[in-house]
C-alpha cells in the first residue's frame, strides 16, 4: 500500500469550526452533564430544518428508532414492514421489542422500497386476517435518495399503518420540495461519525405529535415519575444526547447546507467521469426527488472489465483510497434469514454490482485527482 499519500475515506467527520465554541460554552456553564442549553438549541434547529415541529435529541439513530417502535406500543408478536436493502440498525430494534421483520424490496428509480411489494404484503394480510399485527412501516430513504413518497404514503393511508422514516441518510433531501424527515408519524436521524452531520455518536427523532416527543424524552431518561423520590411506573433507557455532543451537533448544523452542496458536487465529479463509459451507471433523481448524495455509488458491468468488487476494492486501497460494497440486504443476512421477505431481486443485484466510492465534503481537488487516475488506470479508461 502506497502510505505516503493521505487516506481519503468513504466519509469522514467534517467540523465547521464552530463546534468548539458551543462545547467551550458547555465548560464555561458547566453543563457537562446530559442535557443543557445546547440540546434545546440543536433540537429547536433540527425541527426546524426538517419542517416538523418537535425534535429530541438522542444516543444514536438506534436509540431514537427504539423509541419509536416503543412509542407506537410494538410487542412481540407484531410484524413491522421494512425495507431489506439498508444498514441493519434499521431492523435491530424491531428484534429488541420481541417482533418481527417483514423484508421488502427496492424498486429500481430510487433503490428504496418498492411500493407493489408493500401494497403486495399489506394485502395478503388482509386477506389473512391479520393486519392488526402490522403496527408501522420503517421506510429507509438509502444513501439519501427519497423514496416514492406519494405512493408509500398512499398505501400507508389506505391500510392506516404510521410511516417510521428512517432518515439516518438522508438529513438535507427533499421529496417535491418537501424535507425528507416531515412525512412520517415519526423519523429518525443519525450523527453518526461517517453521516452527512456528526455529533460523533448521537441522533434525534422527529415528529409534528409534542406529546410522542415528550414522551421520547421521558423513556429516554429512565421514565422518572414525577415524584419526590426516585419513582418508576414503566422501563426506561438512557438514550439522551449530551450537552457536550450537542454542541457539536450545533456548530454542524450551521454548514448543513454546504455539506449538502459538497456531497452532490462528488456526485457530479462521478458523473461527469462515467457519463460516456459503457458498463458503468450512477442512480439518477428521478423528477421531484433531491438527494443529499450522502454517499455517491457506481453500478459496474463486472464481466464487461473481467473485475469483482473484492478486485476493485483492493485496487483502490493500493493508492489509500477507501471504498466500500453497497448495503448487503437485510433478507440476505443470516441473523435475518427466517424473517419473511417480499423480494424482486432488485437489491441482490444491486448489492452484486455496486460500488460506493469516497463521498466526503472535505475532498480536495486533489484528493479528486487521485481517486480519478486510479479508478481511470483500473478500468482503462482515458480522461
Ligand atoms: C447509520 C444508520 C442508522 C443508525 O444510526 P446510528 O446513529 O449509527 O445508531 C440507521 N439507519 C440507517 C439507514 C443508517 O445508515
């Protein structure tokens, strides 16, 4: 490996320079312990950019997707639809409340749930009889594409089964102009150290319902009663964001919008890069879609290049440049395999053939010069 040139990673924490204030602020006022100040602020800003009216400020997007199935009452033995192509914290808590993942499938336009799939498996369980067991559909807006949002929502609507967006991706896109994080009964966001934002570790759930988001923030610091003494009446968790990492998440939401625009800048320097090769393709914003672009992937025609995606990494990874499989999907994965799943093969074939290749907002021009050389060497490609 050659180590004398920096690692450009997938996607690396990128600080406004902000952050350091708010975290001094937190000093200065002492307000290290959890809660303070800058929660109330990074929630009041997070609400806002996202078009809903409440936010609470949490652990992990993990955390804030718990609450949410808690919040909507999920027990064991209910059935929640989700899609299979994300990452797995997607579906983790679904295991944590005893119920149990029903996998569906992505259309091709946005890589994200397809809606014949969901209106498919909502059916069967009418006519089965057991559609009082389906209690919300987890709807992953992937890499930051928005899903079909008029035609998710309208079978939503018609079976009345709550919409959990899970936006952990997707902070900054818009479905119609409309941020994504707005649609559903709840959503979800995460900070995570590789998101579009970080706090380092943390996440937020959003709502326009005050009292689910009250709610949140009670389960959240381990259900305390109002009483004198220490007093529960239900389980609590301990999912609430620090004051101190919420000042972090205050200085980062102050460059979201750049953030945004760079990401989608990588996304047309890839563009420009493959629009004439054969054998190679971007997924595209269909009309009315806007994608942060949080992280930019390629479908590759392996056979056309006589490559694998274990080739492709490890050329990459000769010149220090870090790039990574698409999503392997959750029907596909072994702890998941004997959950039932609604499948059209459109997630295999894109976990088979996709690439995502360096998306941070803090590349360089250089950086840019390296990643196209090598990728132009490996495929032989001229530029
Ligand atoms: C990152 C991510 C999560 C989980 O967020 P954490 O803050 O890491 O717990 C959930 N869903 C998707 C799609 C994600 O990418």
């Amino acid at each position: 490996m050659n180590t004398k040139q920096n690692r450009i990673y997938l996607s690396s924490p990128h600080m406004s320079g902000d952050e350091q204030k708010y975290i001094n602020q937190a000093f200065e006022q002492n307000w290290i312990a959890p809660l303070g100040p800058n929660v109330n602020e990074l929630e009041n800003t997070l609400a806002k950019y996202s078009g809903v009216k409440h936010a609470s400020a949490l652990s992990s997007g993990t955390a804030a997707l718990h609450l949410s199935l808690i919040l909507l009452g999920v027990k064991a033995g209910d059935e929640i639809m989700v899609s299979t192509f994300t990452f797995s914290a997607s579906v983790n808590p679904i295991v944590y409340q005893g119920a149990s993942p029903v996998f569906i499938d992505s259309e091709r336009e946005t890589w994200n749930m397809d809606p014949e799939l969901l209106e498919k498996a909502l059916s069967e369980r009418i006519a089965n009889g057991t559609i009082d067991k389906v209690k919300a559909i987890i709807l992953v807006h992937l890499y930051g594409m928005p899903s079909k949002m008029d035609e998710i929502l309208n079978i939503a609507g018609t079976y009345n089964i709550p919409i959990i967006e899970d936006a952990a991706e997707a902070l900054g896109s818009k479905y119609k102009d409309q941020p994504i994080g707005s649609f559903g009964m709840m959503s979800i966001l995460s900070f995570n150290g590789n998101k579009i934002i970080t706090t380092s570790g943390g996440g937020a759930l959003l709502s326009n319902d005050e009292q689910l988001i009250e709610k949140s923030r009670f389960l959240a610091t381990q259900a305390r009663d109002a009483a004198p003494h220490y007093q529960h009446s239900q389980i609590g968790y301990n999912y609430r964001m620090s004051n101190v990492l919420a000042g972090i998440g205050r200085g980062q939401m102050e460059v979201i919008d750049d953030r945004v625009e760079q990401r989608r800048a990588n996304y047309d320097f890839y563009k420009s890069i493959f629009k004439n090769v054969e054998g190679v393709s971007l997924l595209e914003e269909p009309e009315g879609m806007y994608s942060n672009r949080w992280l930019s992937a390629i479908l590759i025609d392996f056979k056309r290049f006589q490559l694998s995606i274990p080739d492709f990494q490890a050329a990459l990874e000769e010149d220090n440049i870090e790039c990574r499989p698409l999503w392997k999907p959750m029907h596909m994965q072994p702890i998941f395999s004997k959950y039932e799943c609604y499948i059209n093969g459109t997630s295999e074939e894109l976990f088979n053939m996709g690439i995502c290749l360096p998306s941070g907002s803090n590349m360089s021009d250089d950086d840019r010069q390296r990643i196209l050389d090598s990728i132009c060497k490996l495929l032989n490609i001229g530029h």
